[in-house]
C-alpha cells in the first residue's frame, strides 16, 4: 500500500473555510491514509499534469501581458468576473485535465519519465504561486507609491 498523497497519509483532511478549519474525511483513501499502487500512480501522474498546467498558463499568462496590442491578463479575469489569482487556478485545472488524458495516453517509459522529473526535490508549487503573488502586490504598491510621490503637497494647485 501506499500513503495517499490527497491526505497525506492521515485520513482526514484539514479544510479552511474561512471563519474555521473543518476536519473531513479524505475520500480519496476511505480514511485509511493508504492507497493501492494503481491509484498512487495515477495520483503521481496527476502531480506531473498539474505541474504541467501550471507552467502553461504561467507561459499563457506571460504572453498576454506582453502583447502590446491585447487587453492583459488582469483583463482577461475582470471579464469573466473573477479575481486573477481564482481566475489562474480556474484555468490550471481545466488544462490539468486535458493533460492527465494525454498523460495517461502515453507510454510507461516516457509516464515515468515525467513522474521522476516532477518528483525531483524542488519547491512546492502552491509556495511558488503565493510568492509570485506578493511579488505582484509589492510591484503594485511600488508603482502606486511612485505615481504618488511625484506630487509634493506644494505641486497640488488648490
Ligand atoms: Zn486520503
């Protein structure tokens, strides 16, 4: 048997909804925190589509921004009503699906291939995202902080 990864291992599942974390039982082991080899390798497979995904729509997301004549990623998320970060997870999942398809498509050989290469020791991409995150935040303020200080008190013609 093998730790379920949904878990880790525990059976349950710690979930934030905000206001408190509620315990749940993990389903995806049955709350035994053990998985059979079948669905670990699935699992595992799943970690590389969605690290897959992940870089995608990073790349995606890059590429919007810098096409002088498009609206922007910001933009891209305003209009469909959602705030960039949810509007960037959204998108993961749907590519993550289409890449676990592939995935589970191709060949042993290349699947472990690509399972050893995501396993390979490296941050955790959820870390990545919330630095990336703050990143923008502070680039932001700078900015504002930049536009603003240009204005002394005397500048202001009233
Ligand atoms: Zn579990």
């Amino acid at each position: 048997m093998y730790r379920c990864r949904k878990c880790n291992g525990e059976g349950y599942e710690y979930v934030d909804e905000g206001s408190c974390v509620v315990k749940e039982a993990c389903y995806h082991c049955g709350t035994t925190g053990q998985v059979d080899e079948e669905t670990d390798w699935h699992d595992r497979l799943g970690s590389v589509a969605m690290a897959l995904a992940y870089q995608q729509e990073s790349e995606y997301r890059k590429w919007c921004d810098s096409d002088p004549d498009g609206d922007g990623y910001d933009l891209h998320a305003a209009e469909n009503m959602m705030r960039t970060s949810d509007y960037f997870m959204a998108r993961v999942y749907d590519r993550h699906y289409d890449l676990a398809e592939k995935l589970v498509a191709m060949d042993l050989p290349s699947q472990k291939l690509l399972v050893a290469w995501e396993e390979l020791p490296h941050e955790h991409l959820s870390v990545r995202f919330n630095r990336s995150v703050q990143q923008e935040l502070e680039t932001k303020q700078q900015d504002l902080k930049d536009a603003t200080s240009v204005f002394g008190d005397d500048d202001i013609p009233f």
